[in-house]
C-alpha cells in the first residue's frame, strides 16, 4: 500500500473514526483504524463489534492494499503534521509516513485478524443534516450515564411517518425533540433506542458537512437490531439498546399547568451560574416567580448564601421552586431560543421548559422536563 493524500483531508479522517475506538479494547486489534486504499480512495474504518465507523477520502493512490495501526496514535499525530502533503506507505510491518522533513514509523497490526465491518441497514429516509445535529444536541445532554441502568443511556427513536421524534431520561429530567423528515415508506412506525453517546457525535460530525442525512434501520430481535446514518463521505452503524420495555415517558408531561413565567435564557444562565457558586453539589437553586418577577437564591455551607433579582413575566400564584442548577443550565443552554417558557402545575411537580418566539408563545417541538428538589423553608 502507498498513497500521497492531503495533511487536514487525513488528520479528519483519522480523528473521526479513532474517537468512537474503545479506551479498553477487548482483543488489541480493535485499538487500529483499518487504512484501506482501492483505486484512489482511502477508507478509513474503525470497529469495536458495537459501533463501526468508516469514512473515504481521495487519494494519489501508488498500491493499492491495507494496513492496521494504532488509531489513537495515528490521530495524535496526524493532527500535529505540517500543513503538507502526507505520504504513507506498508513497508513490511511497519507504516512509514512522511510529511515534509517529519517522518514516523509505526507498527502495523495483522490485518487478517481485523473483523469485518457491517453493512450498512436498509435505508428508511432521510433527514436535513444540520436540524438532525441539533436535535440530538438538544436531546442527548438529558441521557443517562449510569452503565448499570443502560436503557437511560440511550435515546430513543420514533418514527411515525414524515414526524421523527428523540427522547431522553435519566429519571431526573426529559427532553423530547419532534422534526420533520423523508421516509422512505409514508406509512413508517418504528422505534429504536440508541446509545445516545454514539448518537451524539454521529451527529456531531455529519451536521456540519450540510445536505442529508440518511438514516438505516436493520430489523432485528429486541436489542439486536442496528441503526445506521450517512452523510457525505462518511458512515456509521451502531448495535441498538434493547428498548422493548423503555418506560411511557411522554405521559410525563403535564397536560395543563397553573403557572408559566417568560425569562431571557442568557440572563437566566448567568443568574444560576452566579448564584449556584455558594451552593455546593446536591444543593438546589430556588427560583422564586411572583409578579415583580424572579429572584434566584441559594444556600451553601457555613451560612454562605447568594440571591439575585431578574426581570421575568409571570402568571398565576407567587410559587417557590427548586432546581439542580446544572439540570436546568443544560436545559437553557440547548433550548435554541432567546426566551424561554417555564411552565408549572406547582412547586413539587415537574416543571416543563419550552423555547418562546418573538410573540412570547411557545415554538412547539422541543420540551425540556425537569423534576423540582423539595425544599424547606
């Protein structure tokens, strides 16, 4: 194999398939990126049996074949490289690359005992690839963390014909994003849980490159199906989770409220951020509406307290309630819009924040639950 590609066209390439490779790999040949280069174009995959990541990338092809190396280090130093163009070439068990006066062998790994990447699913639609990145933005940050609970670790997908439809919970908080799309079959009604890690930085990645992306889903038993996405030059599969018994978190939302309050987001973000400082880690912040507005205290130890008024549109009775501020930081941040509406039904029922438009009404399509700390007073 020997090759002469462009230095940022490699060094994004590499960073993107190495940055899903396991920290821990259970056999050492899963810690390499398979470089594979076929009449003039480079493919460079990654796989850990769960999630598979390939992208292709033009090349001044000399030899076609393959080689296996450390996908970490090869990304740490692609992307010091001079601004030149790189040559790679097999030499033996070795990789030689050569970027103007720099120059790195590297060991190679056996390629025979690389697993094969899986194919990509049947193709179920297509979706606009910058809302798609920005709904999973908005989504992905209320997923759980908890390995041991790893239904909470995902996102979970509905598609119901031309309505795509992400939810997330960690049981302390929900978001749920609904986009159009293009299915492939009008009449679609699927549902898939995917890790939401794995979703995020798809997403991540695909949303800048601009077009579509398409989505594929593999029918499968419960927690054996695989989804896929492809945009531009790259691709990715993922195992799904198994959701078949991913609790009815859409009757969360309250149908009515008796209270909503209108805020600026960046003034509310500023506020927490500020107040939160005396608070220490499993302490709330208190977020008091009445009709002279909000003010937004909180209490740490050794008396340390803060407090601080801010303008706010409020209707219904004066109400107290308690937030974790980095939950509700996390909510504002992805709420893409200038105002938000926090609504509530009391101070010890969730609370329901949406994005506002010019006219201070609700944007449907993004809601953001967040579940109150009871607080005495």
């Amino acid at each position: 194999m020997k090759f002469r590609v462009e230095r940022d066209a490699l060094a994004e390439a590499v960073a993107w398939t190495a940055k899903s490779l396991p920290s821990r790999p259970s056999v050492p040949v899963l810690a390499g990126v398979m470089l594979r280069v076929t009449d003039g174009n480079l493919q460079v995959s990654g796989f850990d049996y769960e999630v598979s990541s390939q992208v292709t990338v033009e090349v001044q092809g000399d030899a076609d074949g393959a080689a296996l190396v450390s996908g970490r280090l090869l990304a740490e130093i692609t992307k010091a490289l001079p601004a030149k163009p790189v040559d790679i070439a097999a030499v033996g068990a070795h990789l030689e690359l050569v970027c103007g006066s720099a120059r790195f062998t590297l060991p190679t790994m056996p390629v025979e005992d690389y697993p094969s990447l899986p194919e990509m699913p049947e193709s179920a639609g297509t979706v606009d690839a910058a809302t798609f990145a920005a709904a999973v933005a908005q989504v992905a940050i209320a997923a759980g963390r908890d390995e041991t609970l790893p239904m909470m670790t995902g996102v979970r997908i509905e598609l119901s014909g031309s309505t795509l439809a992400m939810l997330a919970t960690d049981r302390y908080r929900l978001a749920l994003r609904e986009i159009q799309w293009n299915p492939d079959d009008p009449e679609v009604s699927i549902n898939a849980l995917v890790p939401a890690r794995t979703l995020h930085d798809t997403a991540k990645a695909l949303g800048p490159l601009g077009g579509e992306v398409t989505m594929a889903l593999a029918a499968g038993g419960a927690g054996e199906g695989m989804i896929g996405f492809a945009g531009g030059t790259r691709r990715t599969t993922s195992r799904l989770l198994d959701g078949a018994n991913y609790p009815p978190v859409r009757s969360l939302f309250p149908s009515s409220h008796n209270a909503d309050a209108r805020v600026s987001v960046s003034t509310l973000i500023e506020v927490v951020k500020r107040v939160a400082l005396v608070a220490e880690r499993t302490t709330p912040v208190l977020l008091s509406f009445s009709a002279d507005g909000l003010v937004v205290e909180a209490g740490g130890s050794e008396e340390a307290r803060a407090s601080e008024a801010m303008e706010a549109t409020f209707t219904g009775d004066p109400l107290t309630i308690g937030f974790n501020p980095q939950y509700l930081i996390d909510g504002l941040t992805n709420l893409g819009a200038q105002t938000a509406v926090l609504s509530f039904v009391d101070a010890f029922k969730p609370a329901v924040i949406s994005p506002a438009g010019e006219d201070g009404e609700v944007v449907p399509g993004y809601r953001y639950l967040i579940m109150p700390i009871r607080v005495s007073r």
